[in-house]
C-alpha cells in the first residue's frame, strides 16, 4: 500500500479525527469502535485510545506520522502489508471490516478515508 497525503497549509497543529470500525452484514454496520479525538493529543498519549494505538502502531514503522504535532510535511505511508501476526492483537471474528477515518483541520473536515480488509 502506498498513501501519500500532500498538505497544502502548513504546519497543522489543530487535527481531530473521527475514526469508526465497520463489520460487513447486509451492508457495513457500525462495529464497537467510534472515536472522535484530538489526533494531537493522541500522538502525545496514545495508550489512552489503546485500540487505534493498536491499528497505528501497525502503520506507523511505514510512514511518517511518527511524531506530535505541528505537522509541516506531507503525509507518506508506503510498502505496508498486514499480516496475521498483527491481527491476534485484535482477536475479531473471520468477516469484512472496514475503517473509516475522518480528518479535520481547525474544525473544517478535509479528508475520508475508508480502508477495507478481511480477517480470515
């Protein structure tokens, strides 16, 4: 996978994030996990959202996003691929999942994005 994410104003010191998890059955259906943070804040203490600390600390040896705010650069996430391992820190039964991640810029959303994987 790769993502590159290109910021046009920068720094950005002021990020919320909405970020929702999704379980297939007759559609996507909301599934346990609905979170509105400070994505500023959770950078600083991630042990506080222990699931999306969970999930970003599977993504983060392959990006950027590796440090608090303020960010100044654009934002770069490549070569990654889940594998098995990962998942049995998530113990979610075999079905189709997807995130979806909202991000927000001094109250103004700016971004959706929606990841689709499956768990077998």
């Amino acid at each position: 996978m790769h993502l590159h994410v290109q910021l046009h104003e920068v720094p950005i010191n002021n990020i919320t994030l909405n970020a929702q998890f999704f379980q297939k059955g007759n559609g996507y259906r909301p599934f346990l996990y609905n979170n509105t943070m400070d994505l500023c804040e959770f950078f600083k203490h991630p042990k506080r959202f222990m699931f999306w600390k969970i999930l970003y600390d599977c993504f983060r040896p392959y990006s950027n996003v590796n440090h608090t705010c303020p960010y100044d650069h654009d934002i770069i996430i490549e070569n990654l691929i889940l594998n098995t391992e990962m998942m049995t820190l998530i113990p979610f039964p075999e079905n189709d999942y997807m995130i979806q991640l909202q991000l927000a810029a001094y109250d103004v959303y700016r971004a959706k994005v929606k990841v689709y994987l499956r768990i077998f």
